[in-house]
C-alpha cells in the first residue's frame, strides 16, 4: 500500500524499489526499514512509498493457519503469502524462544507446528530462499536465524536426496540448533560491540546446553539431537563442542552448520554487517575449504546457484543483466547477459560476483 513518509513505523517492508536520481535504487524491494533508511528517504525528498501490509516488529500479525477474516466475509480462504508466513513464523518462535527464557520446557510440537508450514511453501518454489537475509534485524537477529537456518537446512537436506521424514527433522534441527542460546545473558544476545572471551566462553555453552533442553523428547530422533549439539563441529577438528572430525560429525550437524555459518554471514548482526549472498557462497567453498564436508557445501552451493534462465541479477559492478546459463561445475558463476547485451563468463571474472537477485 502507499504511504507518507510520516507514517511510516520501523519494521515495515518495502513493496517497491526505492528510486533517487541515480539508476539504481536508494532503497531496494524487500528492504526492512530501518531508522537509517528514514534518513535516507528525508535526504532525497521521497515523501511517499509503496511498503507490504505486514512489518516485522509488531502487529498486524495471523497465525497461518487462520483465515484472513475479510476474506472470511466474503466466503474465501486464501493462504498468507510467504513474507506474511515467514514473518508468522519468526513471530510464533520469538514467543517460544522467550518461554525458554523462563525456563519452560522445550515444547517440540509447538515448534513443528510453527516450522513446517513455510518449509512446505519453501519447498514448492525455493527462490524465497534469496529474500530471507532482507527480512532479518539485528534486534530480532536471534530468531530469523533459527527460521532461516531450519528453511536452508530442509533445502539442503532435499538437494542431497533426503526422505520428507529426514526433510522435517532437519528442520526441526535447524530451528533448535540455537535453542540454548536461552541460557545466555540477556545482555550477552543484545551487545552490540565484539564479545569478550569470557562472553564467547559463555555462548559456546549453548550447543551442550540446547542438547540438555531436548535431550528427553522422543518427538525429535537422535541424529537430530546430534545435530543440535554438533552443529559447530568442524571436518577438520577445529570446532566445539569437542573438537570432533570427519565422519563422527553427523551428516544432519554437517548441514544445520553450514547453513548457520551461511545465513550469519548474509544477515545483519550486531556487531557484523550482512555480505551479499554470492560473495558469502564463495567465501564458503574456498575460504572455508576444510571445515565441511564437500557434498554438503556443494549442496548448498547448488541450492543457492539455482537460478533459473532470465533470472534478474546485479553484479558487484553495479551493472543489471539476467541469467542465460549456469554451467554444472559452475554453480555460483552463471553466465550474464547484460542490459548492454554484453555476455559476461562469470566463472572467469573472478573479481566479479552477483550481489543481488531479483525474484
């Protein structure tokens, strides 16, 4: 809907391309509205705007699984949309994860009631996939990535030939990898600076921790409750809990980890900024070489460089094109072609990469 820059609260999402005198925009679709681009949007004059029906901080919210009650007026049902599932989502874990807080027992059915729906519409059409990195804030940080890591893992687990039942407890995996992040200070999960090491020392408790939580519940399988404890295990043995290498790391750990490293690195956090997409994809398979396993990361290298031809991109150049082909040992290289109608070999510009896609 059209609003006045007045009226516009923190949180909000930007429905369409943000326009300055310049040919890309100041504010790009799909942005969460910050304070920072307020200033931007007064600085340019913008004085109206286009931004979705839901924001990510506050109301109004539906649960999805209950109608739209105008819709309900005239006899429909229409299902949420996947932002306005996603941002359900991240809302039901916000309340579960606060339980935990309060020393309320994990409630794993809740969770699976809560996660599976968006990993169902995920599944359907993983393009959402590029879009969850927008959506994230540094305050509401903690409870994107838990939904973000349990989509990424389900669609990893799905690249690499896994069964639906495996599919949803990968999920469930993924949204509870960080469950004992409850048992950290309050303070610790708000600070904006660098930890100390003592303050490290204390969030590293949280895999042993997360595992205690689910320990007793026959609703998740073993190799799921490994994964919640291993997922900052790394091949090489460089990781914690307890160091552990190669094969005696789970291939459920394996998958929840490389998804969590992915969408830390692609989201805003505190004390970090977010990185685009495919520069992080790239990081991971050579900066990274060593610490997974490599039929995970090309898992995840073959989820992400899925794109479809005439898929819209940006190039780190600045420059606009669209997809005409990806070559099978080239994953997240993909040939562009672009507005000029310059070809350009991705996979021998190593210096160039795609910043930004568009769905």
């Amino acid at each position: 809907m059209k609003v006045h820059r007045g009226e516009i609260q923190l949180g909000c999402i930007v429905a369409e391309d943000i326009m300055g005198m310049a040919v890309n925009p100041i504010i790009p679709k799909n942005t969460v509205l910050t304070e920072e681009h307020l200033n931007i949007l007064q600085v340019f004059h913008i004085d109206e705007l286009f931004i979705e029906k839901t924001k990510v901080d506050g109301n109004p919210f539906r649960s999805p699984l209950i109608p739209d009650p105008s819709n309900e007026e005239n006899g429909k049902h229409e299902p949420l949309g996947f932002i306005d599932l996603y941002l359900t989502t991240v809302k039901e874990f916000k309340k579960e994860f606060m339980n935990w807080q309060s020393g309320t027992a994990v409630n794993v059915a809740r969770v699976r009631e809560i996660i599976l729906p968006v990993i169902q519409i995920v599944e359907q059409d993983h393009t959402y996939v590029y879009s969850l990195p927008q959506y994230s804030t540094k305050k509401e940080y903690i409870y994107h990535h838990a939904v973000s890591v349990s989509i990424i893992s389900a669609l990893i687990g799905k690249k690499l030939g896994l069964s639906s039942g495996q599919i949803n407890q990968l999920a469930l995996a993924g949204a509870l990898s960080d469950c004992g992040m409850a048992k950290v200070s309050p303070h610790i999960l708000s600070k904006e600076q660098p930890l100390t090491e003592s303050e490290f020392k204390e969030v590293k408790l949280h895999t042993a921790n997360g595992y205690k939580m689910v320990k007793d519940t026959p609703l998740l399988k073993t190799e799921t409750k490994l994964a919640i404890f291993q997922h900052h295990e790394r091949f090489d043995g460089s990781g914690y809990p307890s160091s552990e290498k190669s094969d005696r790391i789970h291939l459920y750990s394996q998958i929840a980890g490389i998804a969590d490293v992915f969408h830390a690195m692609t989201s805003e956090r505190m004390y970090r900024s977010r990185q685009p997409i495919f520069k992080v994809l790239d990081m991971i398979s050579k900066d990274l070489f060593g610490k997974f396993d490599i039929k995970v990361v090309e898992g995840l290298l073959q989820l992400m460089g899925d794109l479809r031809t005439g898929t819209q991109v940006k190039l780190s150049t600045g420059e606009y094109g669209e997809v005409i082909y990806t070559k099978p040992d080239a994953f997240i290289s993909p040939i562009v072609k672009l507005k000029t109608d310059e070809i350009v070999d991705l996979s021998k510009q190593k210096n160039i990469y795609i910043a930004e896609v568009f769905m």
